[in-house]
C-alpha cells in the first residue's frame, strides 16, 4: 500500500467516524436529508461508479459507502431465480414492459416508465412478498411501487445511488437483455458493499436480485453498442425506518 492511499485511508476513516457519530445525533428528518445528499453526492464523485478513474475523490466515496451504509441496512440479499416469477409473471411482464416503454420519460442517462398493472399485481403479490421478507429477515411493507427502467441508448447507464425509503429493500428483475452478435457480457448492476469494493452482478433474463437498496450503492454499467436492457424493479419499506412516523 502506498503512503498517499494510506494517507486517503486514514482520512476517510476519520471523516467516517466523525460523520457516523453526527448522523446518530440527527433527528429522523435530519438523518432523511443527509441520507439524500450523500446519494447525490456518490454520482457526482464517481459518475459511471468508476472510483479509479478519480482518485481525488476516493476518500470521499469511501466516506460515502461507510455513512450511507450506517445510515440504512446494506447488502445483496438473494441473487437467482424465483421460480413462479418467472413462470408466472416474466412473459406478460416482458410484453408490458414494452408497451410502458410508450410512456417512458428520460429521467438521465435513461429511461423510466410507471410499472402497469402486472408489475403491480407482482408487488402485491403475498408469495413475493414473503420471499423478500425472508431474504433480509425483517417484516415489510410492500410500496406497490414500480418502475420499469430501460437502458437503450449507448452508454445509458445508472449513477451509483442509494435508494430512499420506498424503495429500502429493492426486488430487481432482469426483464430483457439483448448484446449484438459476437458478444456475451455486457453491462451489469454493480454495487458497492461495506468492504468498499464494486461486484459485478450480471444477471440473466429472469434473474432477480434483493437488495438492501438504501444502504448499499449500487448503479449499472454502461451499455455498449447496439446492447439493450430492461429492468423492473419493486420497492419494499422497511416500517421501522418509515419517516412517516417520525
Ligand atoms: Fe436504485
């Protein structure tokens, strides 16, 4: 290890501490805001996740996943198939994602549509959500929101983010992924656990990921050329966080 990454360590490390101990003096709304402005915060340090490329910013990313992390629950919770997702839900989920890509809106470097009625009825699904309860160990509330997000265009990707509290636990399905001939890997979702290091998780069409989604950052690669993806993800509240009650 070189003298300045020790140097950029130890840096982070103190500002972690400092920080962790003044968002446990914060009230819930206070602690809301701060949660919100480190999310921004993580995108601008690291736009496309890519920390290397901004070595400048390296102790305040890893200030970034420790707080964040301390601020919310972390962690991929379950990551492979559920078996009556996809035997019941994926091909008409497939075939409304398309007609929601009708609406969809460019919400940045891409696009996003409302879930219709079958992403619904799959949020409210009691078997769904069980599942999910199952995999993070705690009681939720399902949101019953959704959203379908589409990655079309060359180099649509997602801004490492946190996610807010509708969306605390976050139950992503992979819906549609097409690479142009001659290539097998493309762009996956990436997230940024409390060791600091970035996983790849790539995931196969009917594939879904569980993931505690306002302590982890997480984004998603950029796609490449002629490289299509669609995702839906459900948001999970955890009833014990909710700034509602404060
Ligand atoms: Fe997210």
């Amino acid at each position: 290890m070189t003298q300045k990454t020790i140097a950029e360590q130890s840096t982070g490390d103190r500002l972690s501490e400092k920080l962790i101990a003044f968002s446990d003096s914060l009230e819930k709304f206070e602690s809301f805001n701060l949660h919100l402005l480190m999310s921004v915060a993580m995108g601008g340090i690291a736009p496309r996740g890519n920390i290397l490329d901004a070595p400048t910013g390296r102790p305040a990313w890893h200030v970034g996943i420790s707080v964040l992390g301390h601020l919310a629950s972390s962690g991929l919770a379950f990551r492979g198939v559920v078996p009556f997702v996809v035997d019941e839900y994926l091909p008409s989920i497939r075939k409304e994602a398309e007609v929601q890509e009708g609406i969809s809106h460019r919400t940045g470097p891409h696009t996003l549509s409302p879930g219709g009625a079958v992403a619904a009825q799959l949020a409210h699904d009691e078997r769904l959500i069980a599942f999910v309860a199952q995999k993070v160990g705690q009681s939720l509330r399902p949101t019953g929101i959704s959203s379908y997000l589409y990655y079309n265009q060359t180099g649509d990707h997602l801004y490492p983010h946190v996610d807010t509290e509708i969306f605390a636990v976050n139950f992503i399905l992979m819906v549609k992924h097409d690479l142009p001939e001659g290539r097998t890997d493309g762009s996956a979702l990436v997230i940024f656990d409390a060791d600091h290091q970035a996983k790849r998780v790539p995931l196969d069409v009917g594939e879904s990921v569980v993931i505690r989604a306002s302590g982890t950052v997480h984004g998603r690669e950029a796609v490449g050329e002629g490289e299509r993806v669609t995702i839906l993800t459900i948001g999970f509240e955890d009833e014990r966080a909710r700034v509602a009650d404060a």
